[in-house]
C-alpha cells in the first residue's frame, strides 16, 4: 500500500520550495508515495504548489495583522476552523505522517496531527526557531534543522542536523556563465551583481539599487535586479527612460541557475532557503537582512554566516547610504571575494531534501 504524507505551510518562497524539495525526494525514493500539501488561502502556495505538479488544499487561516486590530478580532475564529478543517483533511486523506516547514498553515495541522496521535516532522530552516515550531516541537517525533546550537529551542534527543532542501535546479550554474549572461543581454567582460530581495521583492534593496545608479554606471558594473513582482509595476513606470545600460530589471527570476550562474557577487535578503542556495553556489555574498520578520531571524542567520567569514553584513537601517559602496568594495578585492566564496561554500548541505525524505519514511515506518 503506498504511504501517505502531508506536508503544510507555505507563505513565501522560503517555506514553499523547501516543502516542494522534500515532496520530490519522497517521489524519487518512493515513486508510489502519496503527498498532499496543505496552504493557507490566498497565499503563493496555491499557485506554486500545483505548478510542481502536487495537490493542495486551503486552509483560512492568518498571521497577526500589526497594522488592523480589527482584522485581528477574526483570527480565533479562523484558528478553529482551520484546526476542523485540517482534522478533515487529514481524516480524509488517511495520512501516515505530518511534515511542517514553516508559515501560516503548518499551525493548525500539525497541532490537530499531534491531537489525533499522528506523527509529525518539524523542518525548521531558520536558527532562531519561530513560536510555532517551539510550541509543536514538544509533540514531534523529529526535528531537522539546519544551524547549529537549536538546543536552546527543542528537545536535543529530537534533533537531526540535515541543512535545508533546495532547488537542485537553481544551484546546477556549472558552465553557464556565458548563456546566462547571453539570456540576459549582458556582456561577458564585465562584473556583475545579482540584487534579490526574495519572490516577494524587497523594498530597502530596490530603493539602494535605484540611489546607486550613478556609482554603478561609473564603476561599469552591470545589475541583474529582481525587484519582486509586488514592486515591479511602479518601478518600470518610474523608470521608464532612466535604467542605465548594463541594469536589468525583472519581477522574478525564472531561471535561477543563470542568475546564480552570471553573478560575481550576490546581494540578497539573508532568508534561510536562499542562503542554503548561496552556501551551494559559493559565490561571495552580502545579506541585509530583513527587519520585519518575527524574532528578526534573519539577522540571526546572517550573523551565524559572517561569523564563519563567509559573508558580509550591512544592517537594513544603513543599507541606503552603505548598501552599493559595500559592494563596489568587495568586488575590487579579489582576495575577499576568493575567501567569502570558499567559507561560505564549506556549510553548503546538497542532500538536505533526501536526508529530511529518509526521516519522513522512518516515521511511517
């Protein structure tokens, strides 16, 4: 009989691909396997996830709004109905075993999967662990994680150390340089940064790339910039005429590999699937990360980076005026680049998605 798993949350990019990653290595390993994703409604998961070719359900459920007290007044309605719901689900489904990686959805049910005695995996990417995951990592039977020092977060005896999935398919950049930087009309004599501020875009990052035009224009360096697809409607039409030669500007990057692939140096939010891609591709990289995520995880993971000497961080508060300078300084030091390119390398962990896979079918079985 073939085994049945669901695996919940979503949200953004950096929940969402790791998730697809385990789906993937669970097929390889057990082409048979059935997997059911559960999303929170209205979220990117509900359009990514049966891109790859996988069935999702819904469930209406929120975060805490900072900005709507109001808007807050429905969440313990919509907590119980999405604690009924994923019991259904899982009811229905006849599940064997719960995954959890992170975002609105991976609440509900693995708190209902642990009630109904199902067993449950926490992938926690990051290395501060959310309140979520702290609370349902009392009840799981394992929790891989990907930094060290997760002690002070959960149970020592439930911890696996196995890195964070990643797309195989972003990080494969072996002898693409010259048609990546062909795909995006760039030329080959060159240095070029890749900006990222994530799949939902990154406004600090935008607004430095647009305040450093002259430095760049000067300096002949050429811009891949995925602006975020939030962003990239205003931008265009602000900068329609003003995009200096050699600056590409996208809303998503559809072909990672290539973008990983043309750079010299990467410039990114310091999230914790993105910074697993950036161990693997070993390029030097800067991280600003982002102020506005709960616990200010992302700090944590880029501290835990530089103080291996395998990035450089410049603050989200600083980033307007130190941001392009930081950069164009880092690219003129070939031995710095050399240095953050082989440390940052040595933490990359490729077979995360087929080790955290492994766990999932222990459970079962």
């Amino acid at each position: 009989m073939a085994h049945k798993v669901i695996i919940s949350g979503g949200g953004t990019g950096g929940h969402i691909f790791p998730a697809i990653a385990i789906a993937n290595a669970l097929r390889r390993m057990e082409p048979e396997v059935e997997i059911l994703f559960v999303g929170a409604k209205g979220r990117m998961e509900m359009e990514r996830v049966p891109a790859a070719g996988y069935k999702i359900v819904g469930l209406t459920i929120q975060g805490i709004d900072r900005k709507s007290l109001v808007k807050n007044l429905l969440l313990p309605f919509k907590l119980l109905g999405s604690l009924l719901k994923a019991r259904q689900v899982i009811k229905e489904f006849k599940a064997d075993v719960a995954v959890g990686v992170g975002g609105y959805a991976s609440g509900p049910l693995l708190m209902m999967a642990n009630f109904v005695g199902l067993p449950t995996l926490i992938q926690e990417q990051n290395s501060y662990a959310g309140v979520t995951n702290k609370r349902l990592g009392k009840k799981a039977k394992a929790i891989c994680v990907a930094y060290e020092g997760m002690e002070q977060f959960f149970p020592q005896e439930k911890l696996i150390f196995t890195g964070n999935p990643i797309r195989r398919e972003s990080v494969a950049i072996a002898g693409k340089r010259e048609e990546a930087l062909a795909s995006f009309g760039l030329s080959n004599d060159r240095k070029t940064i890749l900006v990222t501020g994530g799949s939902l875009g990154a406004k600090t990052l935008n607004d430095c790339v647009i305040g450093g035009f002259e430095a760049l224009e000067k300096s002949q360096i050429q811009v891949i910039w995925q602006c975020g697809s939030y962003y990239y409607e205003a931008l265009k039409a602000q900068l329609e005429g003003k995009l200096p030669t050699g600056i590409v500007l996208l809303p998503f990057l559809q072909r990672m590999d290539y973008a990983y692939a043309a750079a010299d140096v990467v410039v990114s939010r310091a999230g914790a699937g993105t910074i697993s891609e950036l161990c693997v591709i070993g390029k030097p990289v800067v991280l600003v990360p982002s102020p506005n995520v709960a616990e200010d995880h992302q700090t944590k993971n880029a501290q835990a980076l530089v103080g291996k000497d395998a990035a450089v961080l410049v603050a989200d508060r600083v980033a307007r005026e130190e941001l392009v300078n930081a950069v164009l300084n880092l690219l003129a030091d070939e031995a710095k680049c050399e240095d953050l390119g082989k440390h940052i390398q040595q933490l990359a962990k490729l077979e995360a998605d087929e080790v955290i896979a492994k766990e999932v079918l222990k459970l079962i079985k």
